[in-house]
C-alpha cells in the first residue's frame, strides 16, 4: 500500500472504532449493538433447524479462517513449516 492509501484505512478505522466504542454502556456490558459494526438483521422467519445448521457453517469457517492465518504466519516466520506453502 501506499503511505497515504495506509493512513486512510487507518483512519477509517479508527473512527469505526471511536463511534462504536464511545457509547455509554458498552455492547459487552449489556448496551446496544453498534449498528456501524453489526447491521440489524431479522432472524425471526427462519426455521431454528436452519439456523442451527447456518450457525454451526458459521462457526467453522471462523474457525478455519484462524487455522488459515495462523498458517501464513507460521510459514512466513518458521520456513518449512506450512508444506502446501513451501
């Protein structure tokens, strides 16, 4: 990236960040979600065996998701240790 492309996402970020945190009660806390972060979504007309399984997709591609970067990492820090990116 180049220098100023960086500091733009940093700074969009960065105010992503100070809106969503700055709020009273925090969302962890028992405040409402921020909407910048998390869109409202209407999951009410959805039959619970679907959700369940959509839940379960959900869960493990968050989890290969973090198999996946920790892979990159490994093989940029540790040659050799990631064969298939060898």
């Amino acid at each position: 990236f180049h220098c100023r492309t960086r500091n733009q996402i940093l700074l969009t970020c960065f105010i992503a960040e100070l809106v969503t945190e700055s709020k009273a009660v925090h969302y962890t806390k028992g405040g409402p979600l921020p909407t910048m972060v998390f869109p409202a979504i209407d999951f009410t007309n959805v039959r619970k065996d679907i959700m369940a399984r959509k839940q379960r997709a959900e869960l493990n591609n968050g989890r290969l998701a973090m198999i996946a970067t920790m892979s990159f990492i490994a093989a940029n820090n540790i040659p050799g240790s990631v064969p298939a990116l060898a």
